[in-house]
C-alpha cells in the first residue's frame, strides 16, 4: 500500500497499556529512541499489536511542530531531537526536513513560524508530535 503520510518510522513495540477505548502504545526506533502512540483498542486488536511487533509509525506533516529547544511543561510525549536539512518556503506554508536518529521528519509549518524560528539547514530543532497523531501500522 502506497501512502501520502511522509513521515514513516520503523520500530518494535515495547509495550501496550489499554483503557476502555484508547490505548498507549510505546514503539522504540531504530535509533533506541522511544515514541508514545495513542490508538484505539480496537486497533490494537485489529493489527495485533504487542510487545516485540514490528510497526512503522506514521505522521502527517503538518501534526509536528518544531520548537529550537527542549519544551517543558507540556503534555506532548513525543519531542525528537534532529537537525534541518532543508526549509522550502512558498507563500503562506514551509515544508521543514529534519534528520532524527533512525530517519527523517517533514514538518509543514507557517512560513511566518519558520522565518521567526530562523530555520534554516543545520539548525537545531525538537520535532513535537502529540501521542494522539500518531497511526501504527504493522510492518
């Protein structure tokens, strides 16, 4: 199946905590880095989610944000550190690569945000991704 989803990254669930309806799932990247996602139980049981399932972790571009440092005192579980590689920026929006241990990110984000950020190849920056915008699909 072919995906319009750039961001697409491998790893090995490590745990699966249910509730009622929703689930977090805990998936470690290649890189040994640690990504929360929330999905359905139904899902869970749909794909066969458990401890040692190998997944692709599947965010849309404009669901990461980027800030230029560590965040605290925020609710988002997810913040990747990774460095830019790229900003093209075209009216209104700008497309944002970053290299993260284990693969690449694109962040679509205002071109306003990315001028105030002063984005640009090599700079610093933490991808933030809600639990909550994170799909899963078995690999």
């Amino acid at each position: 199946m072919s995906l319009s989803i750039r961001n697409q990254l491998p790893g090995t669930v490590t745990s699966v905590t249910t509730g009622e309806v929703m689930a977090n799932v805990k998936v470690r990247l290649s890189s040994g880095l640690e990504l929360t996602a929330a999905v359905t139980v139904e899902a869970v049981k749909e794909l066969g989610l458990s401890a040692g399932s190998n997944v692709r972790a599947l965010v849309k571009s404009t669901e990461v944000a980027l800030a230029t440092g560590p965040v605290a005192g925020l609710s988002i579980r997810n913040q990747i550190p990774g460095t830019v590689t790229d900003v093209a920026t075209g009216g209104a929006m700008a497309g944002v690569k970053v290299t993260v241990d284990g693969g690449e990110l694109t962040a679509a984000i205002t071109a306003d945000a990315a001028n105030d950020l002063g984005l640009a190849a090599g700079s610093p920056v933490i991808a933030l991704i809600k639990s909550t915008e994170i799909s899963l699909a078995t690999a």
